[in-house]
C-alpha cells in the first residue's frame, strides 16, 4: 500500500489548525489592534453625556466609566499573557472585580484598591500600564481587606477578617511588618504626613501610628457628642491637615485637625438632602470640596468647605450613576471622583464640568 499520502490523525490535524490559528489571532491584536480599535470608535454612534445636574441647569458633574477589571483602567497585557490566556481559558491579570470597597491614590495618583468579595489587594501603575494583584501576601491570605493607602514603595492595607491587622508590605510583595496591637478592628485608612490615621470601627476611636507601624495614639470613645463615634468607618486627609472621619452609625461626618481636635460637622441622620443614613466613604478634592457615599441611598452627595450641600448624585440601580450599597469614594490628583460600586461589581468615575 501507498502510504506516501498518509494524513495525521484527525486529532493533530484539529490541533494544529487550532495552534495556527491562535498564533494568527495573535499576530492581529499585537499588529492590527490600533488599527481595528480606530476603525471601531470612528463607526460607533456617540452616546449623550451623562451629567448632574440635570438640564435646564448647568452641568457640574459628568460622568466618565466603570471599572470592572484591569483593562478597563487602562492595564495592558502583554502578547504571550493574552496567548496563555486564550489557550487555557483563565482571566489571569483580567480578574473581573467582585465587590471592590476600598479606593486611595499614591503621590504620583496611581490607583489602589480593594476588592473585598475576592479578598485581593490591587494596585495600577498608572505610568507603566501594569496592574498588580495579590491575594497574600508572605504565608497570610487576606480574608476581608478593606481599606488601603500608600506612600512610596509601602502598601497599608486594613484587613478585617479573622485576624484583624494593617498589613504593609512592598510593591514587590515583600512583607514588611503588621499592626496588630492597639487596635480592635481597622475599617479606614489614611496618610497624612508621616502619620497613619486609622479608623477602628470595633474600637470606636482613631489611632495614629508613624509610618514604621509604631503606636503613637488615639482620640475619641463611643458615643453621639462631639469628638464621640459609634463605628466609625473610613478617614481621609486634605491639604491643610485636617482629618474627616466618616462616623457611620451616628449619619454623619465629623472633622478634626490633625491633632484629633473637633473642628466641625457635616450631615445629620434622615433620608432628605444633605443628610445620611449609612454614610461610609468620605474624601476631599484639591478646593475642598468634601464628598461622601451613602450606602443606605445609594447615591454620594458633594459639600462646599463651608459644609454647605452642592449636589447628590445617584440611587439604586446597575445603569451609569446607579449604586447598590457603594463603599469608599476618592478624589484623584486630577478631581476625578472614584467610588466603589460595591455589590455592582465596578468602580464607576465621574469628572467635574465647569464651575462648582
């Protein structure tokens, strides 16, 4: 019998076809992709901005997109992880967000974030285009991480699982230390200078450490007068040193100087403008606009420094500018408003228009 006209298997025919194929595809996203992504957004039709408020008043506020996974930031993959990728099904790198609550910004205003439903920390380098993941970091997994800073080279993050600590470690996943002591059960994070501000929900009470994890100390007990908290559950930090804490069961925030003495309040329990139900993420712009996010009204509401209610923003839903129980919002270098859309599964990003 003539066997010089022999095919493969079936098997390796298929299998070859599938590997030519994949390095085809592959050669089209790393060559064509600027290309076919052009030709895509000349073709689509333009959608209506979405702003607050609505017409006939002037618009403020603009909204710009959600954040459900790396790419959506603006990480890129390399060629080879969108091979691997393709091949055996995984998202590594592409992780889609499962309930994020914790969002700061690092001195060149990079994005950190928290994703509590995927107990992951996560990090995107705005410059390189590189978005960073973990899940533990040295032999400790993070079991409810929800809140996070940064400064230089150091990650702070506020693990409130079963064992309860502020975990620094480095960009290169090396730990570094954690804080354990003097606290109950850490839900904000803060840096302010050289000091860590740290929201202790189980303590009722704000804790300063140095940036080193050393115990300095703290102010406030629990209670419903001024300087007083009843779960307080994120803090922030402006310009001038001033700290906003976020007392969550008593609806409202209160601001101190950086010392811990009350300055004043913004907000009081009840379901109209301009006040709280379950407020639980406060920040500050660059003009001192103050903005907090309501987990009970599903909306986040904008204060002049003056405590004085500019706008709200938002009600239950999954469309843009909808919420369902949103966490922490922060304010990045350029005013971009983030906040975590939590059980949405995104991070939505607004951009302030004209004049406040």
């Amino acid at each position: 019998m003539n066997r010089s006209h022999s095919c493969p298997p079936p098997f390796s025919c298929i299998r070859a076809l599938r590997v030519g194929l994949a390095l085809l595809l592959v050669g089209v996203n790393l060559f064509g992709s600027k290309e076919l992504v052009a030709a895509a957004q000349r073709s689509a039709p333009s959608s209506p901005e979405l702003v607050w408020p609505e017409p006939p008043d002037p618009p403020r506020i603009a909204f710009v997109q959600s954040i459900s996974k790396s790419t959506d930031a603006g990480a890129k993959l390399s060629g080879f992880r969108r091979f691997a990728n393709w091949i055996s099904g995984a998202q590594q790198g592409t992780e889609p967000l499962v309930r994020p609550f914790g969002i700061a910004f690092d001195e060149q205003g990079n994005l950190c974030l928290t994703d509590t439903g995927a107990n992951a920390v996560c990090f995107f380098d705005n410059a390189a285009k590189r978005w960073y993941r973990w899940e533990q970091i040295a032999n400790r997994s993070f079991t409810s991480p929800v809140a996070i800073a940064k400064k230089g080279n150091v990650i702070f993050v506020a693990d409130s699982g079963e064992s309860p600590a502020i975990i620094a470690f480095s960009l290169e996943g090396k730990l570094l230390f954690h804080i354990s002591e003097n606290l109950t059960r850490a839900s904000g994070l803060a840096i302010c200078g050289d000091r860590l501000f740290v929201a202790d929900a189980g303590g009722h009470c704000i804790a300063l450490f140095d940036l080193q994890g050393k115990f300095l100390r703290r102010f406030g007990s629990r209670g419903t007068g001024a300087g007083q908290f009843n779960f307080p559950t994120h803090v922030a930090a402006d310009s001038h040193g001033q700290i906003f804490v976020t007392d969550s069961m008593n609806s409202r925030i209160q601001v101190f100087d950086s010392n811990g003495q009350f300055l004043r309040q913004i907000g009081a329990p009840g379901d109209g403008p301009g006040s709280f139900g379950r407020p639980k993420g406060v920040a500050v712009d660059g003009e001192g606009h103050v903005y907090v996010s309501d987990a009970m009204f599903d909306n986040f509401q904008i204060f002049d420094s003056d405590c004085r209610l500019l706008l709200s923003i938002g009600h239950q839903g999954t469309g843009p500018g909808e919420f369902y129980l949103p966490g922490v919002v922060a304010v990045g270098r350029d005013n971009r408003i983030y906040v975590a859309d939590s059980y949405n599964g995104r991070v939505q990003v607004f951009q302030p228009i004209g004049k406040k």
